[in-house]
C-alpha cells in the first residue's frame, strides 16, 4: 500500500511539471513568435530603406545611449497620462450610474459622447490652451478625452450585465437604488471595469505624447522628445523615444492584469 502511494507521487510531479511546464509555453511563445516576425520585417525593411527606417542595433544604441534622457521625457508624459486618465476614469465611471438610472440621461450624453470621441485633437488643442494656460493642465485634459469614451461604454455595459434573475431578488427585498448598486451591479461589472483600463491606462500615454505634440508651447514629454528628432531627420532617436512609449504602456497593462488576476479571484469570478 505503502509503495503504491509513493510509486503514484513518483508518477504525479513529473506530470505536473510538464502540465506547467506546457501552460508556460503555450501563455509566452505566441508573444514571443509574434515579436521575433515583427522585428524580423523591420530589419529587413530597414537594411533596404535606411533613410526611412532606422535599423534594431542603431535604435537599440540610442536608446541605451540616451537612456536617462528617455525617462525624464517619460516621466513628464506619465504625470500627465495618469490624473488624465484618473480623471477619465472617474467621470465616465459617474456617467455610466446615472446612465444605468436615467434614460434621459442616456439619450442626452451618449451622442455627446460619441461627438468628443471623434473630433480632432487638432481643432480641440488651441481651446483648451487658451483657457487653461501652456502647463500641463491641457495636455492632462486632452489625455482625458481621449480616454473617456472608451471607459464610459464598458463601465455603461459591465452596470448593465448584472443578472436579471438576481435583479429581481433585490426589488422582491425592497432593495435601495444604491444597495442594489453596491452589491450587485459594481461587482458584477468589474471584469468591464478591468478590461477598459486595459485599453485606456495604456492609451494614455500615448495619448499624453499626442497632446504634447500638439498643444502650444510644449517643452517636455517623450512626445516633444519625438517630434524634435524627427524634424532633425534623427530617426533612430525617434523610434527609441517610440520604444520607450510602448514599454511605459507594456508595463501598466502588466500590472493592471496583475491587479485584475488578484480581484477578480478574490471576487470569485476566476478559479
């Protein structure tokens, strides 16, 4: 009995292993194949067009060259990717309840909505300048509507995914609009929640960099850090201000993933 128990422990690590072993690869090779391609094309699309394209190793020396210079550009752009986004956050997250509350609501701040997603951040810029001064303060706004619409139809549509069964139990208690809210409808609209800060959090910054390159007076921000470089013809400067822009958004959505694994465990919405 003794040898059947060990003899089946014996059996069961190495299975284990190789289970996690597969889950690994399965979770990080397509990422990884992905890239290799992507940089792939780009050298060889840089080795033949090297005045439009600069090659890996040249961005890849002005990037480690250039380094500190790099994050003190970055960390301009992200003191005013995230209070916009914050801020975004907030105000579609507030919209979204009185929307899930009011019809009316719903029909008079949708179009709204839907009107800011798609004018040009060109005709906004000068506004927004004019009133709130040559700062940070536009640039923070600008992030903000970037970031809103898309924060405000997955906060609308995650208030909205509450179950209806469960919906009614709460108005058979004689449940409170803001009871009802709390304890069923926020929580069941956290996987929405998460998922639009996937998309927002990360388009921020590049958002923030596009509000620098637009808004009037601008002297700081990988966005201006960019656009300098590309007006001096300095394309490996450039793509290594554009890499650092990607690795800032790689790196928030990492951890807002971590975040979302851990609350939406601890919620009982993964097992």
């Amino acid at each position: 009995m003794g040898c059947s128990v060990s003899c089946g422990h014996g059996y069961e690590r190495p299975s284990l292993r190789r289970a996690t072993d597969h889950l690994r690869l399965a979770t990080w090779a397509p990422p990884l194949v992905a890239f290799g391609v992507v940089l792939l094309v780009w050298e060889l699309l840089a080795t033949h067009e090297r005045f439009l394209l600069p090659t890996l190793g040249q961005v890849g020396a002005d990037l480690t060259g250039h380094l500190g210079t790099l994050l003190a550009y970055g960390g301009a752009t992200l003191a005013e990717a995230l209070p916009g986004v914050a801020i975004s956050y907030a105000v579609a997250l507030l919209l979204a309840v009185g929307m899930d509350q009011s019809r009316l609501l719903t029909r008079a701040v949708l179009p709204l909505a839907v009107a800011l997603n798609v004018s040009p951040l060109l005709a906004i810029a000068p506004t927004l300048t004019l009133f709130l001064g040559l700062g940070r303060a536009p640039k923070i706004v600008m992030t903000a509507i970037i970031t809103f619409f898309p924060a405000l139809i997955n906060a609308l549509a995650g208030l909205r995914s509450a179950d209806p069964k469960a919906l009614e139990v709460f108005q058979s208690l004689s449940a409170s609009r803001w009871e009802t809210l709390w304890r069923l409808q926020l929580p069941a609209s956290l996987p929405y929640l998460f998922a639009a800060a996937r998309v927002v959090v990360p388009l921020s910054v590049v958002g923030a960099a596009i509000a620098e390159m637009v808004a009037q007076g601008s002297s700081s921000g990988l966005g201006v850090f960019i656009e300098q470089q590309s007006a001096d013809a300095q394309l490996g400067y450039a793509w290594a201000g554009i890499v650092t822009l990607a690795v800032f958004g790689l790196v928030l959505t990492a951890l807002i993933v971590v975040v979302e694994d851990r609350v939406l465990r601890w919620r009982g919405f993964k097992q």
